[in-house]
C-alpha cells in the first residue's frame, strides 16, 4: 500500500512542470502563483528521491546486517554429518591411547 502511494507520488512529481530558469533569480514576492506551485512540485520530487534514496540505504543495511548474521550462524551450526565425523575423531583419538 505505502509503495502504491509512494510511487503515485513520485509519479506527480515527475509530471510537475521545472520553472524557467529565470524566474529562479527572482524575489519570491515577483513570482507568479503557478511559477510557486512548479517549485513546490520541484521540492516534492526531490524530497521523495531522498526519502527513497534513505529507505534503500537502511534496507541495504539491514539485508547486509541479516546476511552477515546468517553466514556467521551457518559456521556454527553442525550438521549430523560433522558430529558424526567429530565423534569418529574423537573414537579414534581414545583408541589410540
């Protein structure tokens, strides 16, 4: 739901005319109601760009941090196999003494 209204959003933005470039030099008090309303939309799409920019970022984090603990576990965890091989090892060390 939240990525339909993101999107919805950012699709407006995107559509959202850029102002000339000359207005840009201009007082807010000289500028026109509809040159006002272009910049707002300008604002909005970069905001949304950096919201989605730093939603992607924590969850890159969070995918990283979620791999490392996975790959970390995988090296603890022993498969029947590995206590099968550790207690012939330790079989064969007791024989030998």
């Amino acid at each position: 739901m939240a990525n339909v209204v993101f999107s919805r959003a950012l699709e407006r933005a995107d559509t959202a005319p850029v102002p000339d470039y000359r207005q840009w030099e201009l007082s807010l008090m000289d500028l026109d109601a509809n040159t006002l309303v272009e910049l707002r939309g300008l604002g909005k799409h970069t905001r949304l760009l950096l919201v989605q920019k730093q939603t992607s970022d924590i969850l890159n984090c969070q995918l990283h941090d979620v791999e490392s603990l996975l790959l970390g576990s995988q090296d603890k965890l022993k498969t029947p196999q590995d206590e099968v091989v550790h207690l012939y090892t330790k079989l064969d060390e007791i024989q030998r003494r």
